[in-house]
C-alpha cells in the first residue's frame, strides 16, 4: 500500500476504526485505484473507493467477473465454488436467465402480500418496544423483520426461523474481532444443508413460495440443479437478512444521535422516501463486492492486469464528496440520492425493493408512535470485512401523545 494509508482492509477491525471515513476520504484523493499486498493466501487486490470508478467496474461485465469470487474471502482465495451456480457469482446469459426468472418474484405486485406483513410485523414490534420503554432495538426488533420477510419469500417454516438466524448470524458476521474461521465454514455448510433439505420437500411437494419455484421452475427448459437451487437461497438469505437488519439498527443508531434530524421526520418535514434512502446510503450494509479482470484494464492511468482481483467499495463511494456533498452529514433530507448500497448494473440488489419495503415500514412505524428517540447505551458492533453496523443498540423510546 502507499503512505496515504497502513490499514489492513482484509481485517475486520479496520471496518470498526473511528478513523476509517477519512481513511476513504485520503484514498479517493490520492489513491483512488490502489494496489492492497496481502500477509496471506492471495497476491493481494485493487482498491476502487471514487463513486465514479465504482460505477464504471460494476457496469462493465464483460471486462470483469464475479465468477472467480465477489468478496474478499473468495477472491483472495481465487476462486467461488458457487461461480456459475449462484445468480451473484454467475455472468452473462445464464446470469440474465436465471435472474428473469427470480425477477418475477421480486415484483412489487408479487410481493404485495409480503410486503403487507412486513408492515404489521414492524408495527407490532415498535409499538412492544415502545410500550416497554427501553430496549435493544437491535435484538428486540431489527433482528425480528427481515428474517421472517425472507423466511415468508423462501417458506421456510415457522419453528425453524430462530436456528436459520443463528447459523446466519455467524455465518456472515462476528460477535468478536477474532472469529474461528473453521466454525464460520462449518456453519455455512449447516445453512446450505438446511436448504438442500428443504428444497426436496419443495420439489416433491411444491408451495407458493420462492423455494418451490427455484425447485420447480426450468431455465432454457432444464430445471436447475440442486447446488443452484440451494446456493440461491443462501445468497437470499444473506442479501435478504443481514443487509435490511444492518440498515435498521444503524439508521436509528443516527436518529438517535441526531435529534433534529429525527424531529424532521416525526413532524413530517421530511418524507420517509427520501428518510429511508439516506439511512440506505448512510449505514451501507455491504462494504464492499468484488470482481476479478478478465482482460487488462486501465483505470486512472493504472494497469490492472487480467486475473486480478478488484474491489469496489460501497462504503467510500457513498462518501464521494464529488457526488455528495456534505457527504460525512446525515441528512434525511438529501436528494438526489444516488448511492451504491444495492450495487449498480447487471447484478444490482434484486431484493431492493423488498428492503427498501423493511426499512420504510420501521421509519412509518417510528414515525407514527415514537416522540423522542434516546440512547440507553453503547452500540455494540459486528466484525466483518464485508459488512457493516451493529449487534446491539439498546435505546430508550419516548412514545407520542
């Protein structure tokens, strides 16, 4: 790395460091294509932190590849056992093919329902946590919303839902900088299981449900296989679960924090649309994908030869003062609001609208039956490096007249 920064990006404590937004603010003034060594498997990886660049890699498809990993842990690995078989780690035509086929799901009209449940779910969460008080808003309600909206899409069963949030809470993020990694793989291997399990009985028997349509459906007229079909729900379960659930607890964490900004939502001076997109921007959940050079490329006057590995990261790209302004203040108010949090170009969120409908219906529901909100205590984060936020927020909620 060059002297404009020593942090170790593949560590997970630098993502917690105070010091990490003007990290990314020193890179993308002087290093905004940098070339980061690793200690350990891996050759290293580029560094793309300017919205600008961001944008451009994650549009160019042809030119760069998910397929040989699209995070960390997998491209300094050099390889995804999943690549070609999980829609995110999958390009070109059958990338476009499967993903038609899921779009249908993802609908604002299929998800009606879904989205239906999500409300009286968020409702009912808020008005529990307000009527108590002081709670963990983390635990006591963010953990509660998107999980059960994922476990609604995919039909996983009622009493099976608090064992999926354990094994993806570990499987995805730590509790503690120094996590076992050999427990992480274990876990991650129970959750896939889980889902081969259960995408027999779908297939056998199929519901109106997301895993029987992966189960049932044909692509090209051949069903997928069951690695597709098992991985894809995983992949679900992470952009479905973790993402929203970050979201929520760190945009309250904000309001928290930010008192005048939360009397401008609660009085209705600012619109929850435009709310939730900054909690969006502000929290971004997902620090970083990657991508690996099929070709070589030049960006900013620097060679990235093929078969490198390249990371795109959300979390400086949503800080790019060139796009922002006043990029390090949360404003609720900010619009246009063209984050990165969802990804850009063929392998943008397909879930967006769904988290978009999560977030939405605790804004409404904060909005609605909450007077002040306080903090009650430190916020407690996760270790990752690739997500972002908090496991535990305790807050003390002062409900309206």
């Amino acid at each position: 790395m060059t002297a404009s920064t020593t942090a170790d990006l593949a560590d997970p404590r630098t993502h917690t460091d105070p010091g990490r937004f003007e990290m990314w603010r020193r890179l993308r003034t002087e290093d905004p294509v940098l070339w980061h060594p690793v200690s350990g498997p891996g050759r290293g990886f580029w560094v793309i932190s300017r919205y600008e660049d961001v944008q451009a890699v994650y549009r160019d498809d042809r030119r760069f590849t998910s397929e040989r990993g699209n995070v960390l842990d997998t491209l300094l690995r050099g390889h995804d056992s999943a690549a070609g078989k999980m829609l995110a780690v999958t390009d070109g035509e059958r990338h476009r093919d499967v993903r038609n086929t899921l779009l249908k799901s993802f609908s604002p009209r299929a998800l009606g329902p879904v989205v239906e449940k999500v409300r009286a779910r968020a409702r009912g969460l808020l008005a529990y946590a307000v009527a108590r008080g002081e709670t963990d808003f983390a635990t006591e309600v963010a953990e509660r919303i998107p999980l059960a909206t994922i476990c609604d899409l995919l039909g996983v069963p009622e009493q099976d839902r608090p064992y999926l949030l354990s094994l993806s809470k570990t499987a995805f993020s730590a509790d503690e900088a120094d996590a076992d990694e050999r427990e992480v793989w274990r876990v991650r291997n129970e959750v896939l299981m889980y889902f081969s399990r259960l995408a027999s009985i779908r297939r056998a028997a199929p519901e109106s449900d997301m895993i029987s349509v992966l189960a049932t459906c044909t692509v090209r007229g051949e069903p997928l296989t069951e690695e597709e079909i098992v991985l894809n729900c995983y992949s679900l379960i992470l952009g479905g679960e973790e993402t929203s659930r970050l979201a929520m607890i760190g945009g309250v964490r904000e309001l928290s924090r930010n008192p005048e900004q939360w009397a401008s939502l609660r009085d209705g001076s600012v619109p929850v649309a435009s709310a939730v997109e900054e909690i969006l921007r502000w929290t971004t959940p997902s620090l970083h994908f990657g991508r690996r050079a099929v070709e070589d490329v030049v960006l900013d006057d620097l060679l990235i030869a093929a078969g490198d590995a390249v990371t795109l990261w959300n979390v400086s790209a949503n800080r790019d003062e060139s796009v922002f302004p006043d990029a390090d203040v949360f404003d609720l108010a900010r619009t246009p609001n063209k984050h990165l949090t969802f990804g850009f170009g063929p392998h943008f969120c397909l879930g967006a609208f769904l988290a978009r409908a999560e977030i939405t219906a605790v804004v409404e529901g904060l909005r609605d039956l909450v007077d002040t909100i306080e903090p009650a205590g430190p916020a407690l984060p996760i270790y990752s490096n690739f997500l972002a936020g908090y496991r535990s927020l305790p807050v003390r909620f002062v409900p309206r007249s």
